[in-house]
C-alpha cells in the first residue's frame, strides 16, 4: 500500500516510486476514502495540472482502501455507494481533451479564451473568443459558463462542442457580483429566459407523493383536491420546467401561467396526434 519499489540488483536497493508522496504516509482510512470519492466524481472537472499532482494520491488512497477492506469497513465503502443520475441514462459526447486543457488554463488563470465552438444547429464552428466564468458538471455533460463579445449574461457552452481553444493571455472580465454558485442557484443551468414564474398546476395523488418528499423549490404547496393536490411553486420559466411537466404527463395538468398551460397543450396535441397517424 505503500508507493517503493527496488531494483533488480540482489541484494535488493529499496527506494520511494517516481511521484509518491511522503505525506501522505500518514493517510487515514477517513481521507483515502475522500480522496477516492474525489477521483470517481469530479475527474472531469479537475483541471490536468491538479489530476496529475494528485494522481499518487489517488493511487495510494485506492492501495489503502484495497489492504483494509477486510480489517475495516470503510475500506469497502466505494462498492456499497454510488451516484446515480435521476435521468434516463446516456453515454456522454466526447470531449476535446486539449480544448479541455486550455479552458481549464484560462478559468484558471482568469483569461480570455478563444475557441471554435460549433452549435447544434450549425454544420462547421464558428470562432468566438470568451471570458471563462466556471466549469459546472450537469448530469452527463460538462458546461462553460462565460460572457461572449460585448454582452455582460453569462452563456452557457457544451464543452464537447468545442473543437478547439486557444489562451489570449489577456485579462478575462465577470459582471459585476457574479458568482457561479448563485448563477446556478437561480436557475442558470436550467436553460431558461431568465423569467421566474408562479406555477400552479394539478397534480394526481401518485406524483403529490413523490413531491411531497422532493420539492421543486422550499417554499412549495400542495393543497390536497379531489383526485390529488393543487401545486404552487415559483420557478424559473425553463426548458427543464417543461420538459418535465411532459415527461409527467399523465399526472399532471396546469392551470397558469396561461402561456405555458397554452404551450404545453399545444406540445401534447401534437404528440398525440403523430401517434394517432
């Protein structure tokens, strides 16, 4: 569990392995557990510079786990959890790792980047030079958030649409206050036009349950009606708010704001008639 190894002269010439770590002779069973569950989930987000310096204390973490699995129970800890996403899984679109690299850089050193980014709906990438504002990790898909051209709301870029970045090695600005904790809080990620709205809508008692147990939001009410619960809940007027609206169609029916009701009806219309074709 310990990074030595020797030469192959007899008798044996003992010494510590290239990049092995003194200090962490010392690991508990508590910090190699941590680091362990570092290196499973947040790798893709880890700049390389930082994966390469921790990289033997990786590894030793994962020795110290695997020699105390039978003498002690947290040794044993990473095959008894996990993280799942709650979505319908997907096998994640590739990244670029030197476009990775060289955006990590720039957030890092708080510079601009420029990269060739191309959209969904393009067919070649267009070039665009970016202010980094942060690196988020949404279910399968990594995100830079940052500011483009001359406009101060933060965007959001799928990293795997980047094909290529290049450092400017000049200073990158943020808007005034931002904080990407709070851009997230607010609802950034969630593809929105920045609107909040006061969502009411029917729900049957089956889906009332569930959310009864996990909120939309803190201050949400469910107000028990016949055949289920009056729903009410301040949201960001989003893709997501939509798109899970419809993937609970059969238990749930809103009531307003009237623009959305008229949108998701207008949405299962034409679903139900592709079926009916």
């Amino acid at each position: 569990m310990f990074p030595i190894t020797h030469g192959a002269s007899v008798p044996y010439d003992w010494h510590w392995m290239k990049g092995g770590a003194f200090g962490l002779l010392g690991l508990s069973t508590t910090d190699a557990l941590s680091l362990h569950l570092v290196e499973r989930y947040l790798q893709p987000i880890l700049p390389d510079a930082i994966r390469a310096q921790l990289k033997s204390a990786f590894d030793l973490a994962a020795a110290k786990l695997a020699a105390q699995k039978t003498s002690n129970p947290l040794g044993d800890w990473p095959s008894k959890v996990a993280v799942v996403n709650t979505g319908l899984t997907v096998v994640p679109a590739p990244i670029d790792a030197t476009a990775l690299r060289v955006v990590q850089e720039a957030l890092l050193a708080g510079e601009q980047v420029e990269v060739e980014y191309i959209r969904a709906d393009a067919e070649v990438p267009k070039t665009q030079t970016l202010h980094p504002l942060g690196l988020v990790l949404c279910g399968p898909t990594t995100y830079l958030i940052a500011t483009a051209f001359r406009h101060a709301t933060p965007r959001i870029y799928a990293m795997h649409r980047v094909r290529a970045a290049r450092r400017l090695y000049a200073p990158a600005s943020s808007p005034m206050g931002f904080s990407l904790r709070a851009y997230i809080d607010e609802g950034g990620l969630q593809f929105g036009d920045g609107r909040r709205i006061r969502l009411q809508a029917w729900v049957s008692q089956r889906l009332g349950a569930v959310m009864a147990d996990a909120k939309l939001e803190p201050r949400q009410r469910l107000e028990p009606v016949d055949g289920g619960f009056l729903l009410r809940a301040t949201l960001a007027h989003s893709w997501k708010l939509r798109w899970w609206i419809l993937s609970k169609s059969g238990d749930i029916e809103v009531l307003a704001p009237s623009d959305l009701r008229s949108e998701i009806s207008e949405l299962l219309a034409a679903a139900s008639k592709r079926y009916m074709d």
